[in-house]
C-alpha cells in the first residue's frame, strides 16, 4: 500500500509540475504564434495557431526532462513551433503542379520586368503565360499554400533572433552591472522602439496586435523588434 501511494504521490507531482510550466510558458504560444502568423499560408487562422501550439506546449511539459540541461522554454519552443507547422503541411498536400507553376510564374515575371523596366502586372504575367487572370490568381493561391520552407530552415530566419533561446534584452535589467547600461541604452532609442519593446516582453502582445496599436504591417514589427534588440545586445556587448 505505501509503494501504491508513493506512486501516486509521484504522479500528482509530475501534474502539478506539468500544469506549473504550461501557466508560466503560455505567453509564449503567443508569441510564436504571432511571429508565424505573417509566414504560414493565409488559410492558418492565428486562433487555430495558438491552440495548436497550446498542445505542443502541453506535450512538451509532460514530456520534459531537466537532466537533459535543456532549458524548458528552449524545448518547448521547438515542440510549439513543430506543432503548429506540421499542421500546416498536413493542411497543405504539396504537389508537383504548384512547384511547377511557381517556376513558370517567376521566369515570365522576370523575363516582363527585363522587357518592361518595372514590375508586371497580375494580368501581363498571365497574358505571357497564355493563361487567364482567374486562373493565374488560383494558381497563385495554390502556391502561396506551400510557402513555409524558408521558416522551417535551420539556417537562421530572425526566429531565434526574436524569442529564441537568448533571454529578453529587458532582462539583464535586473543584474546590477549591466542594468545601468541597457537602461541608458533604452533612453537612446525613439518612442516608436520604446514602445514595441514594452508592448512586446512586458504587455507581451503578438506581433499583429502591436502592429494594430502601431498601425504597420506584421513583418514591419518583426524588422522593428529584430534590429532593435540587436541594438541592444550590440551595445550591451561592446560596453560590457
């Protein structure tokens, strides 16, 4: 009987533990839901992407192991992302035919720039294709599903620039030798990147909700919250 209840004891700690990272880590579902969101097919509802992520984050709690050494939200990140984008190819068949027409579509854009001095026309594209406009614009929507190649790449896409495994630049706020300097630091930048900064890692607003307070697009407020934490860390890095 007290092995039984040892087990049991057991288990309830592990669902405690589990219940404990899932609540400190949702604000990061969010976030990677939003970063995403400008670069999955437009099909994926940002809804659909927290809630998908919401079971990577679930799934990562329970399946985590601390004696790895690997920081809990550098692996929950990776499930979170993977949740979600195998969701999106499992959304999207990739057939020949769309790479086909993406090939086809970008020789006559290239060869009617060449010709023309500027950028086509939709309808110039598909009059070089022998194509009609409607059919040109489902092919393109046929394509467009299938785009999420580049931010699944190892190679660095700003990802993990963004909220990747190096902790907030706010956050060396808090160490006594380095607070001083990202606080003048911060006073130097303008209002526009004080504010991101704030709305980003303390209100913690998904990209698409700061670009509704800010009024730009979502890839504008990734370029803005990207260089300016270069910013930081650059200058934290050349005073430190």
């Amino acid at each position: 009987m007290k092995s039984l209840n040892q087990a049991n004891d057991y288990q309830k700690n592990e669902l405690t533990n589990s219940h404990a990272l899932v609540n400190q880590h949702i604000s990061l579902v969010n976030r990677i839901a939003g970063y995403l969101r400008a670069r999955v097919p437009k099909f994926m509802e940002y809804d659909d992407m927290v809630q998908i992520g919401m079971l990577g984050l679930l799934s990562a709690a329970n399946t985590f192991d601390e004696k790895t050494g690997v920081a809990f939200k550098d692996y929950a990140k990776n499930r979170i992302k993977g949740a979600i984008l195998d969701e999106v190819r499992k959304l999207s068949d990739i057939s020949r035919l769309a790479i086909k027409n993406s090939q086809q579509h970008d020789k006559a854009k290239h060869e009617l720039e060449n010709e023309l001095g500027v950028l086509p026309k939709n309808s110039q594209i598909a009059d070089k294709l022998d194509i009609t406009l409607d059919e040109y614009e489902r092919q393109r929507t046929h394509i467009d599903r299938f785009k999420i190649d580049k931010i699944d790449s190892d190679e660095g896409d700003g990802f993990d620039n963004l909220i990747g495994s190096k902790e907030s630049p706010l956050g060396l706020l808090e160490d006594e030798q380095l607070g001083g300097i990202v606080t003048e630091l911060i006073s130097k930048l303008n209002e526009r990147k004080k504010l991101v900064l704030n709305l980003y890692y303390v209100e913690e607003l998904n990209l698409k909700e700061i670009g509704s307070v800010i009024g730009v697009k979502e890839s504008r407020v990734s370029q803005i919250l990207s260089s300016t934490v270069k910013e930081l860390r650059d200058g934290v890095a050349r005073v430190a």
